[in-house]
C-alpha cells in the first residue's frame, strides 16, 4: 500500500471527504437515528465490519454521553466510549484500530480526539471548576467559575529523516516492538519554528548537526492529539550520541542494510522513509 501524497494518509481528512461531514455540538444538522462509533480503549466496535447504525446497541445506556460530531454518508454519526470493563453487545466485534480499513480509522481519529478533549475538559484547567458550557458554535468550553475560555489542544510535532550521502539515520525506542526503528521526533518548544524544533531535537536525542532542513507534509496522528510535521534534513557533523532517556539506539543504515522493521505504512514515518530513503528522492 502506497499514498500519493501526504494529505492522503490515514488520519487526514481527506481520506473520508467524501463520506464524512464534521459538525460542532451544536450545530444543525440531520437527526435521527444514524450510525455510532463506539470506542472501547484502541479498538473500535463494528458489525459484520461496518459501523453499528440504529439506534444505541443494547445493553449500553446512553445517560447524556452520546455525542453528534457529523454526519457519515449523509446520517448522523455519534460518538460513544465504553469502559474497559464493559461487555461488548452481541453481535458487534472489537477491532483495533491497526486492523481497521484507512476511512474507518480515520474516523475513529476523529472520534478519539474529540473523546480526549471532552475528558480533557471537564474543568477548568485555571481554577478547578466543573462549570464547563460549550461555546457554541465550536468545540471550545468556557469556565463558570472563571470565565476563561478553552479551545481543543492540538500538539505540534516534527519528525525528521537524516540523510548523509546514501546514508539515513534511524531511531528506536525502547517500548517499541523488537527491532523496530523510525524517525528522530519531537514536540514543538515555547518560542519555537518548526525548523528550529527539528534542530534541537536532533541534537538532543542524537549528538548531531543538520542543515538543508526541508519541510515534505503532515498527518494528523490523534495518539492522542498530535500534528506532525514531517521534514528532510541533511547531515552537517557530530557522532551519534544516543539520549539515554528518549531513545535506546541510532544507527546509519542503507537500502542494503536495513533495520529488522519499519514503522507501519500508514504513518508518516514510513512515507519519509520510503519516498525519501529507500529511494533517495528530493522533496
């Protein structure tokens, strides 16, 4: 599986543009009975592989949790979130979102980080009031007790391949799977650009100085709510240095020499490293 551009990785809207409407709260929109997301931790509840339609699947109870984010092809789609502990309805399957199809996972992108900002808040992160009301027409909240108006936090991240002649620099974790290996990554500082963000972070976490920094796209990744933006850089000095506290190794590697694995094709890790990597091409 391949994507033509970055735009079109699972996560970007546009892979469900022509099924998926986003609506606020508040906004008008068709009613009804319609189709649910139903989140139970990283999986997503289908019947027979599609999403639930009709109305809230017994035994669940609604209790005011529901909530219309959109339409999906033209009827409501609402969101719901199951306890761990809850028993999955019969008839319906819970499938983790690494086996779910791109338009499916990328709506329930959509729902996962609308559940984190709705849990995110439930107060008010200035003075501790629960006196939480939506400021309509938006997803943003506003503080009874203080008035101080909150909007969705969306995390700005860089990720970045090095390239040193035929050379390219991975990195690995160490809570990832066995032998796997990706980008050097990093969250966006106070007072930062992008480009500055990749500088530092590569010098943190590696040791090493680059330059010709080129910017190649972005994916949403709603883990739980992070933009990254993906660059190009190229080798200017040092020797790896590997940060003991954010990485277990770094290494150069080669189209003939490569790590045991890759990060997964729907990410914007592995378009870097194969459009820009394995076939040494120029953004």
């Amino acid at each position: 599986m391949s994507y033509p551009e970055t735009v079109n990785l699972p996560f970007n809207g546009e892979i469900i543009r022509t099924r998926f409407t986003q609506l606020k709260p508040d906004a008008a929109g068709t009613d009804g009975p319609g189709f649910w997301v139903l989140l139970q931790g990283d999986t997503l509840l289908l019947r027979e592989g599609e999403l639930h339609r009709g109305e809230l699947p017994a035994p669940l109870a609604d209790h005011g949790q529901a909530l219309r984010f959109g339409e999906w092809d033209g009827v409501p789609v609402r969101l719901f979130s199951l306890s761990k502990g809850d028993e999955v309805p019969q008839g319906l399957q819970a499938v983790p979102w690494t086996e779910l199809p791109d338009q499916l996972a990328t709506l329930y992108g959509v729902a996962r980080q609308i559940l984190y900002w709705e849990k995110l808040s439930r107060h008010c992160s200035r003075c501790g009031s629960s006196e939480m009301t939506r400021i309509a027409p938006t997803w943003g909240k506003r503080c009874g007790g203080c008035g101080h108006e909150h909007y969705p936090h969306i995390h700005p991240c860089v990720i970045v391949l090095i390239r040193r002649g035929d050379e390219f620099l991975l990195a690995r974790k160490p809570e990832w799977a066995a032998g796997r290996y990706s980008l050097v990554a990093g969250f966006v500082d106070f007072g930062e650009s992008l480009e500055e963000c990749v500088v530092r972070e590569v010098f943190e976490e590696t040791g090493l100085k680059v330059t010709d920094i080129r910017y190649v796209g972005s994916q949403n990744w709603p883990f739980p709510s992070q933009l990254m933006a993906g660059f190009v850089a190229n080798y200017e000095s040092g020797e790896i240095t590997v940060e003991a506290d954010e990485l277990e190794d770094a290494q150069w590697f080669t189209t003939e020499r490569m790590p045991p694995a890759l990060p997964p094709k729907r990410s914007i890790a592995r378009y870097i490293i194969d459009n820009f990597a394995l076939y040494n091409s120029l953004p």
